[in-house]
C-alpha cells in the first residue's frame, strides 16, 4: 500500500508542514531506514549525520531557498530533526556510488507506440524503504502541479507535471562522486517537475546547477513542437544530453556515453547494469510499435536473474546490497497521469491512471 497525500497550500510552508504531519509515521521511517544504510555504507550517523544536513541546507539556501523552507516546515510538522531530513534529501550524494545500482526505464515517443508518447520505470531499492513510499500531488499557488512518488520526507522522485513533462531516475556512479557541495539529484528533480515544461528548460535548469553525485535524469513528454523523450546523465563532470535512438529510450545504471572526467564505477563494478539494458534492447528495439503490454512485460523480466529488470534480490546476506523492485510506474504525459503497481510487476497488478486535475 502506498499513502497518497494532495497538498493545495498555497505556500511551501504551509504545504509541507501539513505533509509533515499527514505523514508522520512514514517520514520517521524514512529517516530511520537511511541512518541504518548510511552507517552500513559510509559508518556515517549521528552528529555527523546532523553536520552533513546542516551543510546541504547551507549550499541549497543559496540556489533554492523555497526548498529549505518547506524542508523544515515538513521536518516541524512530522516532529523531526531538520537537519537530518536535510541530508536525507541528499541521499545520492551521502551514498556516492555505494549503495547498489537500480532501476530500468524506458520511454517511447508517440510514433512508436499504442497510446502516444510514455515513460515507464522499475524503482528498484532497499526493501526498508517500502513502506516509506508516498504518492504527493500538489497543487501550487500560481496554478501548476505535478504528482511525484517518493519516499516520505524526500522532495521528489518519479513523477510528471501539469505541462505534460513526465521525469523518471536511474543512479549512476562516478569516481569523481562525493560530497554534498552540489545541488542534491532529488532537490533537482523537484525543480524540474516544479517548473519545467520540455527538453530545453530542463537543459537549462541543468546548466545552472552543479552536482556532487551521479544520475542519468530521464524525460519525456508531448510538447507544442511535438513529443520528445530523452535522458540527461548528469555528474560532477557536468550534464550530457542523450536523446531518444528511433522513438526508443532505454537506461540503466551506466553512463551512455563517455565520462568527460573520472571512471564509470558501476560500470566496472556492477554487470548486471548492463545485461539489463541488453534485455530491454533486445525486447523493444525489434518492435516497429510498442504496446503498453510489451512495456509491462519487459518491466516484468527476470532473465538476468535475482537482480534483473524486475528485482527481487531483498534476502541478500549483505545488508546495504539489499534490493527489489518497490513499484513500478507507467507514466502517460500527455493524459497528465501515472499508473503505479505498489510492488514487483510480476505479481502486482498496475492500478488505474491517476490524473492531475
């Protein structure tokens, strides 16, 4: 069961002080679930842990200030330490390329599908986080909205907006990963579905942020110049623009193309990105017109085995290496909806589309 919590405040505050409160219980999980994994992966906890977020609020005061705000405010309201849902917030740059690699995504433009242009991802990740997850629609005060599912307490994640930009996230991992000097990916990835309405104005966004860690950010949409779909493998090295190869976008967890600076870590580290990415090719590009179902079925393959496109991998005897397929999304960005299956789509049906309003 995933929570759905709608927010119509009419400033961040006051949003997130009611989702704070809404959600108390799941934040605290959250928060609880990151201090284990932190400590098993970088022995961070503690007042360190506090130092780290007082140090992400300090660097995200200077470029989003709103963030902050309604970070505290859902820190106040669900009764938590601020500045240790602050560094929750920059989980991908505490964890720097040691938490395992996940999840799949893949997004067709209209010419190549059934239903016009879609963005689908497997959100694969420690199983302790299950029940964290949150669907958030908010309704802000100049008329815009978007839906995301996080987990409760993180701004965004998988989510689209009422411009029709749907947005999905594959960790990556670079040598040069570390640090939290950066804007963190998931304060980016609200930005975006805050605030962007196609491929330019993420680029731009993009562009005027720095970053600490490593992710490939994928979009896709039906814009007044048409649809689009299209990755941006974002690093401390800068951001690269991969666009889709015959109305067919496919990522996993390693770069795309060629790092300007440091190595690809999961690349070397972890193959089984990239047998997964093959699997996907190897259903999908031979299909001159992809279905939803085709989609769903390759969402659901276990060919590369426990850690596969659909991941069940939760029993492994290393704690931090623990992982599974938490939902999986079908994101239709010109209908402005998502259809989420809360678990495994092998055994979890999608439920209906839901629509921003």
């Amino acid at each position: 069961m995933i929570a759905h919590h709608v927010s119509t405040e009419a400033d961040a505050v006051g949003r997130g002080y009611e989702f704070g409160r809404a959600l108390a219980g799941a934040i605290r999980k959250t928060i609880a679930a990151y201090e284990r994994i932190f400590a098993a992966t970088r022995g961070v906890g503690g007042a360190e842990l506090e130092e780290i977020g007082r140090r992400v609020g300090a660097r995200t005061e200077e470029v989003a200030p709103e963030l902050v705000a309604e970070i505290v405010a859902i820190a106040t309201g669900a009764g938590v330490s601020p500045d240790r849902l602050m560094a929750i917030n920059a989980r991908t740059e505490i964890l720097a390329g040691l938490g395992r690699p996940e999840c799949s995504v893949i997004g067709v433009r209209a010419h190549r599908s059934d239903v016009g242009t879609l963005l689908a991802q497997n959100w694969d990740w420690h199983p302790d986080l299950a029940e964290s997850l949150v669907f958030w629609v908010v309704h802000s005060e100049d008329g815009s909205s978007y839906a995301t599912l996080t987990e409760a307490g993180i701004l965004a994640k998988i989510g689209v907006n009422g411009h029709g930009l749907g947005v999905a996230l594959n960790i990556l991992g670079s040598s040069r990963d570390g640090g939290v000097e950066g804007t963190p990916i998931h304060l980016l990835l609200r930005l975006i579905l805050a605030g962007c309405d196609g491929v330019e104005a993420v680029e731009g966004l993009l562009a005027t942020h720095s970053t600490s860690a490593s992710s490939a950010v994928s979009i896709a949409g039906a814009g007044p110049d048409g649809d689009f779909a299209g990755s941006f493998e974002v690093s401390p090295a800068g951001s690269v623009r991969i666009d889709d190869d015959g109305g067919l976008l496919l990522h996993t967890n390693h770069f795309l193309r060629p790092l300007a600076e440091g190595e690809d870590i999961y690349l070397r580290d972890w193959p089984d990105s990239t047998v997964r990415l093959e699997e996907l090719r190897d259903r999908l590009r031979p299909r001159p017109r992809i279905t939803v179902n085709d989609v769903k079925d390759a969402l659901r393959s276990h060919r590369a085995g426990a850690i596969a496109v659909c991941c069940h991998d939760e029993a492994n005897r290393s704690y931090p290496d623990r992982q599974g397929t938490l939902a999986s999304v079908l994101i239709h960005p010109a209908e402005r909806s998502i259809a989420i299956a809360a678990g495994p789509p092998c055994r979890t049906p999608y439920g209906d589309p839901i629509r921003l309003s």
